[in-house]
C-alpha cells in the first residue's frame, strides 16, 4: 500500500530498489497492480534479495512505516508462487 490505484511510474521500481539495498542486496523489484481490489490494497511490491537475512531486516525496517502518508504493510511471499508470477 505504498502507492494507490494508477499511482505506479517508472520511478517507482527504483526507488524501491534504492531504499532495499540499504538492508542487503536485491534480485529484483516487482510491481504487480490488483485493478478490482481496494484502494488499500491495489499496489503490491514484491522485493527479491539475494540473502533470506536482508529480507528479513527490510521486513523489520519497513513494516509500519510511514511512506507518503500510508502504512507500509510486510508480509513474506511463498517463493514458489513468486517464482511462477502467482501473485494474488
């Protein structure tokens, strides 16, 4: 819940990936927007690091945090599903 509905630039994925690195290295950034759901939950960002430890760090750093006046909410991904785009 980072950013609403049609809020997504090309701006994003980076600035995403920037603020991560600060925990560990990342694989990727991934960006997947949900058009029928709540405005709340529209926005799903999906961050890939190398080491299971920097997630778990960014996890820590972020969850509750303030970014644009939301609420970051974490939560870990099963990594099969990722690995296959499932992502619902």
């Amino acid at each position: 819940n980072i950013v609403g509905k049609g809020e997504v630039d090309d701006d994003l994925e980076p600035e995403i990936a920037e603020e991560c690195n600060s925990y560990g290295a990342v694989e990727r950034v991934l960006i997947h927007e949900l058009p029928e759901a709540t405005e709340e939950l529209a926005v799903r960002i999906f961050v890939e690091f190398k080491r299971q430890e920097s997630a778990v760090k960014a996890a820590i750093a972020l969850n509750g945090r303030y970014f644009g006046g939301r609420n970051v909410k974490v939560k870990f991904w099963d990594y099969n599903k990722f690995r296959r785009f499932q992502l619902t």
